[in-house]
C-alpha cells in the first residue's frame, strides 16, 4: 500500500507501487492520518453482464451507473489495455479501478516492458485524477483549471480556456517577479478556517510544472485576449459563470451538481475575483499586480 497526501486529502493506494507516475513521488506521506479515499487496482477484466441488457447514461467515453452508494463508470472500446470500470463507494471514498489487458501480458512483449509500464501509468494517472476530483466534491473542495504563481506568499490563480494565456500569464510573472509556479494546468481550491487555499498538484498538464504547497488564494484571475490590458471585477452572474465553468469535477449526479454549485458560490463569496483582458507583454504583469497588490 502506497500512501499519498495531495491537497491536504490522504490518499491509500493498492496497486502496484510502479503504477504510480513519478509525479507522486513528491506526494508520498508517511503520517497515520485516517484516509479521505482508498483507491484499489484490479488487474482484469470486470465481469459486468448489466451492460447487455442496460446501457447506463452514456457519458463521454463511459456508461454511468448510479444505485444507491454505488457510482460506476463503464469504459466499452476496443483498445488492448485500457481501464474498462471505475466502481466508486461512498461518494467515492472507496473506488476500485479495473485495469484491463485485453491479451494478458501479450501487449507488454509487442511494446517492451518499459512501454507497457508508461502505457499503465498514465491510464491510472489519468483515472486517479479524475476520481480524485470528483471525490473532493464531497469534501467541499473543487478543482479549478489553471495557472497558478505564488507571490508574497499568495496564489494569483489564472484561468480561461485552452490556448486563451494562463501559461504565458503565468510565465510573464516568473520571468518578471521571479515568481514560483504552483500548478501549471489545474489547482484544488478549498475552505480552511475562514480563508480559500489553492494547491499544487501532480496533474499539472505539458507544462511539468508544480509545488507540492497549500497557499492562500490571492487572485482568480480570468483572462481575455486583448490589444491593451484593462482589469474589471465581473459582476455577480459572470463570476459565477466563470468559475462554474473553469472546473474539471464532474457532475454526475444531482448531489455532485448541487456540490459544484455550493463551492462556486463560497468561492464567489469569498475569493477576490477579477476578469483582466490582456496581451502577452511584460506590462501585462505589473498592469495586474498593481490593482492586485496595490504596490
């Protein structure tokens, strides 16, 4: 068992420990604290007979089942290795990953041993993410896509949709103030004794980028293109659009829907939001430090 602290939730994970990307090799925990969700790697092929007969929500990629305490995610694809069903108990506390190899070892000898091992991380990577930020939703916490730096000690969080500038904000802000990155891709935002932390998390897109470090939000800062830079705080409606839109938790059911919309409102509530069009300059930085920060 290999266990795992990310964003202040404690993760125990049963799989085997080369499984796990290298990424949350700076994640590891060795302290006693209870678990916020136990993950479990079954290597075959689920025996899933209700999807002859019933095919579920169709969601994306996967079938979605929901009775009772029980959330199951059904993958049907072709591909010879592949996780085939996500089974989450208790809001997600307790969630099984069936990892399945349609050859059974045959795949490793076509791809080398060292193929077939990169091949099984980034499926697992890839489904612990996303379990992990449905199962934070129960916790009233929710992730946030985008750009974070720390500068005097607070996040300024960026976030717009792909290709919009969070990276480059982001970079600007390094280059120019010698900021560290938190996250390149995605942050965690959370409530704790009145104030919003963000986190650095192991899923932080190509950019490689993060810091395994709770900080006090700052900013959240959504970003437009534009010739000149002009900050404006949205009014209440959009910021509740943008911040509704900016996660990646999903809401798979009505309680998870309600959940995403209970910590956009505190978010709202309580996070100095602002909307900055922007271009791609130095100027761009100390434009949006200054009314930030006010120095």
């Amino acid at each position: 068992m290999v266990k795992l602290r990310i964003a202040n939730f404690v993760i125990h994970f049963y799989g085997k420990p080369e499984y796990l990307h290298e990424r949350f090799n700076d994640f590891l925990y060795d302290g006693s604290d209870e678990p916020d969700m136990t993950i479990r790697i079954i290597d075959r092929k689920p025996f899933f007979v209700r999807y002859l007969f019933d095919k579920g929500t169709p969601i994306g990629e996967f079938s979605f089942y929901h009775d009772g305490d029980v959330m199951q995610q059904y993958y049907q694809s072709k591909k010879r290795l592949e996780v085939r069903l996500v089974k989450g108990k208790d809001n997600y506390k307790q969630t099984d990953i069936y990892l399945c190899d349609r050859y059974k070892g045959y795949t490793a000898k076509v791809v080398g041993q060292k193929q077939y091992l990169e091949m099984v991380q980034g499926l697992i990577f890839n489904a612990l993410q996303q379990i992990f930020y449905n199962r934070i939703l129960f916790e009233d916490a929710m992730s946030i896509h985008s750009a974070s730096v720390i500068y005097k000690d607070k996040a300024v969080v960026f976030s717009a949709s792909s290709g919009t500038g969070k990276s480059t904000q982001a970079g600007l802000w390094q280059r120019e103030l010698g900021c560290r990155v938190l996250d390149g891709d995605v942050t965690v935002c959370r409530e704790k004794e009145g104030k919003l932390y963000v986190y650095g998390l192991p899923w932080c897109g190509s950019s490689g980028k993060y810091i395994n470090k709770e900080v006090e939000l700052g900013a959240l800062v959504f970003l437009k293109q534009a010739k000149d830079n002009t900050v404006r705080i949205p009014n209440i409606r959009e910021k509740i659009s943008y911040v509704f839109s900016s996660t990646f938790s999903e809401s798979l059911t009505d309680e998870m829907a309600h959940r995403v919309a209970g910590v956009t409102q505190k978010i709202v509530e309580k996070a100095p939001i602002y909307e900055y069009a922007c271009n791609m300059e130095p100027e761009a930085v100390s434009t949006l430090k200054d009314v930030i920060f006010k120095d």
